[in-house]
C-alpha cells in the first residue's frame, strides 16, 4: 500500500461509525484506494465488514437504504464485477461476497445480474454441505427467478430451500423458507397449497417465538427486582424499555413478519381478510417499528393502506377506524406508503405500491395520476426485466382504457375499447407463458367487461364463468365485488 493510499484509508476510519452518507461516502473512498493497492483483505475486514455492514446489520445498505454506494464498494472486491472475486481471498469470504453481490443486485432490481453470482455461490455451498447458508440463498434465487418470470424455477429453489433448512439447526429458517415457497406457489395460482404452507410457517413461528418469550419474560422478572432499587427515574426509564420489549416479543409471537409477514398478507388481502392484516400491520408497526428499517416500515405502511382498498371495494368502509370510506385518508395513506418506499430504495416494492396507488386512483377517475404512477412501475419492471409485474401494468392498463371508454363518444369510445382488448391479449400471453395463474381470475374479470362493452354476451358469460369457478374454489373474496358488478349485466 502506498503512503497516499494509506493516508486515505487512515483519514476515512475516522468515520468508524458514522451514520451519515457522508460518513459512508468517505468509508467507500477507503475501499478504493485499499484495493487499488492490493490490501483487498484490510479493506474487506477493516472497512466494509466491520464500518460498512458493521457485523451482521448490513447498516449500509438496510438502514442508510444505500444500496447503490453499498454495490459499488462490493464491486472494488471483484476482478470481474460480479462473477470473479480478487484472488486475494479465501473460498468462504468469495462465497460471502457473491452472496452479498446477488442480493443487493436482486434489491436493486438488476435482476438478471444478480442470478449469476447468486447461483455461483448457491453451488459452492452445496458442495461444501453449508446447508444453512444454501438455504438461505436457495430462498434468495427462489425470490429473484419469481420475479423475472421463472415460477417453476422459483418453486424448485423454493422446495430446495427448505430441504436445506430441516438439515440445520437454525430454529427460524423452516418457518421464513417455507413462507416462502407460498408465496411462489401463490404467483403459481396454486391458492391452496399456499395457504397450507403459510399457516404451517406461523405455527413453527408461533411455537419458537412462544419459548423465547416466556425466557424473556424470566429473565425480566430478575432484572426488574433489581432495576427498582435504582434512582426512581433511571429505574422508570429501564423499565419502559423492559415493557416495550415484552410488548414486541408478544406482538411478533404469533405473527410472521419481515418479508415472509408482508407476503402472508398479500395473500390474505387476495382473501378479503382485510380485518386480519389490520390487525397484524398495525400491531407489528407500533410495537416493532424502530426495528424493521426504512423497507420494513414502507411495506408496513403499504399493507396498511391496501387493507383500506380491499375494505373500501368490498364493503365501502374504512379498514382503519370505523364508518364509510374516507376516500382522501386512503388516498393519504397510499401517498405516505409510496414516499416510503422510494427513501426505501427497493424497486420491487416501490412497483408494486405504484401499482396499488394506481389501482385505487383509476376507481376515483384520477386518470392522469394513475398513469404517471403506471408510467413509472412500468419503468422499473421494464429496465429490471420483472415480468409479472409488467403482466400486472398491462392488466392495470387494461381496466384504465376501459373506465376511459365508459366517458367517451364514439369515435374515442371504440379506439379505447381496442387499445383495452390489445392491453388484455398482452397481460392474457404474458400470464400463460409464464405461468403466472395468479392472475388468471382477474384476467377473466377484464375479459368479461371487455367483451360486455362490445355488446358479446355469451363471451363474457363464459369469462365470468371461469372467474367464478376458481373465486368460489379458493374463496378470493377481494375479486367477488367485480364478479357481482358484472354478473348483474348479463
């Protein structure tokens, strides 16, 4: 290492623990110059390790939500970014950075890069019989492969997932791969096998969680003897922090959370359990929300406000509070959710609340809002190559072309009409070919008004037919209001 490289490196460990983006800025300048003079392991362990992620918190990228800063310090530990790991390092720590390299492309939304290094280290580990980690990143891959497109594949590395987990003796992984296999069996249309798979994931949850509270709760009672000899407002103080983690560990003791949370609760959404997401959103905010980072809360924040819509176009009532629909409180909430999600810095999620606030906008005949938030989901599933996603904007279209056509004059009537039924047969090819059957209710819902608005009767009879089959079957009660609407006009 040269003198000036040194001096840098020496310069930006002032910022140890600097919980600034002018701090990380000046911790990333460090990794330059240290690999840029050949002292890749002093900058891995000294300054991403131990400043950058600071041990197992991922700080940078999870609570500064700089993800992007955090790749590109990732990227100095690589002779091919983000393929080949520098030389300099053991097995284990090149596993560890292609690990790290996969999911942060993944949370990034450059998708198809992050397959690479993800399936390289998924590999390596297998050969090495570290089923803990193989889990982890088989659940990873499993994550990725659902959103480019490849469902199938997503539910092997699923399946694998779990595999892995029951062979190691980490209590939490069995309860979070097995939510997640549901919820690529989910997108699969598999409604039934999902729901399954979730309530076994909370019971192991609810089993584990139930043993470490009641330890705490020993342990507590021991601490609080001696607390309440302190001085009165120290001891006051002490004991609030006691109470709120009692609280947390009750609030998290029957309920998953983090990203296998969220997903259950789409699926419950998909449901119309409107009333079962409330409850376990808003208790998992109050009590835990100083520990779920900027996604945690955004996505908090997003089921929140969705609980609201599926309340609002089921029954026409308030999910939170009580009474009839306070349309702009919704409208609020999704407002508050997206701004979330963009300090976030997760494309994925930031598409799918886009998406939502669309939806939502579309029904109170806010055109021109709900397409620049479709306007923007579709750029980031088109640069990022997430297809479902692109399925859900063109159905998403679909329905805003209609509801325009409904206000129009011939001739502007009709050409909505045929830019509807274009938008359809592309979201109706793109659900087939990836197998995306989740949608495929809400594809014969579209259909079905398609085919009433050009006077084809029996058409959207059969439409509805097959909506109804398959909303009775798995009981999707958020879909019933639509089927009911239309069912009436024919």
């Amino acid at each position: 290492m040269t003198e000036e490289d040194f001096k840098a490196l020496q310069e930006a460990l002032h910022a140890i623990f600097s919980s600034t983006r002018e701090g990380l800025k000046a911790l990333i300048f460090a990794v330059v110059h240290g690999c840029a003079a050949g002292a890749f392991r002093e900058a891995f362990y000294e300054v991403l390790v131990l400043r950058i992620e600071r041990g197992g918190r991922n700080f940078a990228s999870i609570e500064l939500s700089a993800k992007s800063e955090y790749l590109s310090a990732l990227s100095n530990f690589f002779e091919v970014p983000f393929s080949v790991p520098a030389k300099q390092f053991e097995q284990t720590e090149k596993l560890q950075l292609l690990t790290s390299a996969g999911l942060t492309l993944s949370e990034l939304g450059r998708l198809d890069q992050a397959i690479g290094p993800m399936h390289q280290a998924y590999q390596s580990l297998l050969q090495n019989e570290s089923w803990e980690n193989a889990g982890i990143v088989a659940r990873n891959l499993s994550g990725s492969l659902l959103s480019l497109e490849n469902i199938e594949a997503a539910v092997k590395y699923g399946r694998a997932a779990i595999a892995h987990a029951d062979r190691c003796t980490h209590q939490w992984w069995p309860a979070a791969f097995r939510a997640g296999l549901a919820h690529a069996l989910h997108q699969q249309g598999r409604f039934a096998d999902a729901k399954a798979l979730y309530e076994e994931a909370e019971a192991i949850h609810q089993r584990i969680q139930q043993q470490k509270v009641h330890v705490l709760a020993a342990e507590h009672e021991a601490v609080r003897d001696t607390v309440k000899s302190l001085d009165p407002e120290i001891a006051k103080e002490l004991l609030a922090r006691l109470d709120q983690q009692e609280e947390q560990g009750v609030a998290q003791c029957y309920l998953l959370h983090s990203l296998s949370g969220f997903n259950y609760s789409e699926f419950l959404l998909a449901c119309g359990q409107y009333h079962d997401v409330l409850c376990r959103t808003g208790l998992l905010l109050s009590a835990a929300e100083e520990g779920l980072g900027p996604l945690g809360i955004a996505l908090n924040h997003l089921f929140l406000a969705l609980a609201d819509v599926v309340a609002f176009n089921m029954d026409g009532v308030n999910a939170i509070g009580s009474g009839p629909a306070n349309v702009d409180g919704i409208r609020t909430r999704l407002n508050s959710a997206v701004d979330h999600l963009h300090e976030a810095a997760d494309e994925q999620h930031l598409a799918r609340g886009l998406l939502a606030r669309a939806g939502f906008l579309r029904t109170q005949s806010d055109a021109n809002a709900a397409e620049r938030d479709l306007g923007e989901a579709e750029s980031i599933s088109m640069r990022s190559g997430m297809r479902l996603l692109s399925a859900d904007s063109m159905l998403e279209r679909a329905k805003l072309s209609l509801d325009t056509a409904a206000t129009q004059e011939n001739p502007d009537q009709f050409q909505s009409r045929q830019v509807a039924r274009q938008w359809r047969e592309r979201a109706s090819a793109l659900v087939r070919q990836t197998g995306y059957n989740r949608r495929l209710p809400d594809l014969a819902l579209v259909s079905a008004r398609l085919e009433l608005s050009n006077g084809n009767v029996e058409e959207a009879r059969e439409h509805l037919s097959n909506a109804k089959a398959i909303i009775d079957e798995y009981q999707l009660e958020s879909l019933r209001p639509g089927l009911n609407m239309l069912s009436k006009l024919v």
